[in-house]
C-alpha cells in the first residue's frame, strides 16, 4: 500500500494557515479553502485557494507544489511563479471543501 494514502489532514488544520515560499521565505498569503477530488473514502487535495498578501483576487496553487510534512504554523510552496499560479482555477471535476461538509 502506498504510504501516501495512510496520511490525511482536517480541513481545520490546514484552515488558515500562511502559504510560505520555499525559496526566499516569504509570505504569499493564506488558505481559504482547499479542492479536492472525491474519492471512495476520503477526498484527496488537489490545491489550496490562498488570499494572497498583494491582491484581493484569490488565487489557486496547485497541491503539486506543496512540501509535505510543513502543515503547523505554515504551509511552504516550492517551484511557484506569477505564469504557474495567478490565472490558473481548478478543474471542473474538483469541489471546494469549506462549507460542503466534506472537510
């Protein structure tokens, strides 16, 4: 069994939180909610929706880029630019999970 699917979070842990820059420690924004594709026992992550520090325009980060293992005072994102983040949405087949009693 893949290791990854023993490990889960609760929508109240990540809730909140500041979306941190691996490279340079800065501060991006922080989450408002999270996407997920439903699964057959729980949702699985795909991305995170940040209010960012610069806009009043949320943004969508793509779970690909989050660090694992960084989810107490902060979540760190690695690899993220303004052309990989700032206009893209998630998928049509993704649901966000504050507010539809799934997180």
């Amino acid at each position: 069994m893949n290791v990854d699917t023993l490990n889960f979070l609760f929508l109240s842990q990540i809730l909140t939180l500041l979306v941190v820059r691996a490279e340079d420690g800065s501060i991006i924004g922080r989450i408002v909610d999270l996407t997920a594709a439903v699964g057959p026992v729980y949702p699985r992550i795909t991305g995170l929706i940040v209010s960012p520090r610069w806009q009043r325009k949320q943004i969508f980060i793509p779970w690909s880029f989050v660090k694992r293992n960084t989810f107490r005072k902060s979540v760190t994102v690695a690899g993220l630019t303004a052309q990989n983040h700032e206009f893209s949405s998630p998928a049509d087949a993704q649901i966000l999970l504050r507010g539809s009693g799934l997180g």
